[in-house]
C-alpha cells in the first residue's frame, strides 16, 4: 500500500485551512451588533486559554507517569 500524501491544506497560516475558515466567518453578516460579535471574541479567546492550559497539564500528567 502507497503511503498517503501529506494534506497541506490543513496547514495553519497563510492559505491554509484557519485563514480559509476567519475569511468565511467575515463574510457573514448575520450578526448587526458588534458589542455582541466582540464578547463572542473574548469568549473564545478564554477558552482557547483554558484548553491550552488543559493540554499543558496533560502533557504534565503524561510526563510523570
């Protein structure tokens, strides 16, 4: 069996999959208030604050055992 080729298409920065993704969120336009889209923002910066964290401490975890 051939082995796979690497999908780049997933790769985060410039064209890939993350900027593909923030361009489709721009382009909808169903949300008026920007009070609203802002704590939406903040919301999920903290939680991806919390799942860093978490990864870290499983990292930490793995490393003991």
């Amino acid at each position: 069996m051939p082995p796979k080729a690497k999908d780049d298409s997933k790769k985060k920065g410039p064209g890939g999959v993350e900027e593909e993704a923030r361009k489709a969120a721009e382009a909808i336009d169903d949300i008026d208030d920007e009070d609203y889209k802002k704590s939406l923002r903040i919301e999920c910066r903290a939680l991806e604050d919390k799942i860093r964290k978490e990864e870290d401490l499983a990292g930490l975890y793995q490393d003991e055992r």
